[in-house]
C-alpha cells in the first residue's frame, strides 16, 4: 500500500513539475494565435526565492510520507499483537 501511495504520489509530482516548468516558460505571442515564444531570462541572478520555496515543498512531501510510513508501521504492529 506505501509502495504504491509514493509511486502514485512521485509520478504525479514529476508531471506536475514537467508541466508547469513547460507552460510557465513560455508566453503567448497573440492571445488568439495559440503561438508561443519561450520567456525572456532575468538577469538579476539565480531565484533563490523559487528555490526556497522548491526545498520547502520537497521537506513538507517528505514529512508527510514519513508520517504515512510510521502511521502505517504502528497499525501494523497493533493489528499483530491482538
């Protein structure tokens, strides 16, 4: 059951990222067209604002599935001892 929850859950992670990195690198050229040019770079350095972010999404997934392993740990060990 983990197993499965982190593969489902990893998967959709990766596609989510796959897509938006795509669709937020690019801006429309005429609204109606549907064309698109990749967006400009800023040249004001690496983000370390989005890189913050990232890292605090990445500790609170990992957190959550810890929190998903112990919990299923625990009912196993109960569900042993009855």
């Amino acid at each position: 059951m983990l197993r499965k929850l982190t593969i489902s859950t990893l998967a959709l992670a990766t596609a989510a990222v796959a897509l938006a990195s795509t669709a937020l690198a690019s801006i429309p050229l005429d609204p109606g067209s549907g064309r698109v040019a990749p967006a400009p770079s800023t040249p004001d350095g690496f983000p370390w604002g989005d890189v913050a972010i990232g890292v605090a999404l990445a500790v609170a997934l990992a957190v959550c599935l810890l929190g998903v392993a112990f919990v299923t740990r625990t009912r196993r060990r109960l569900a042993g001892s009855h």
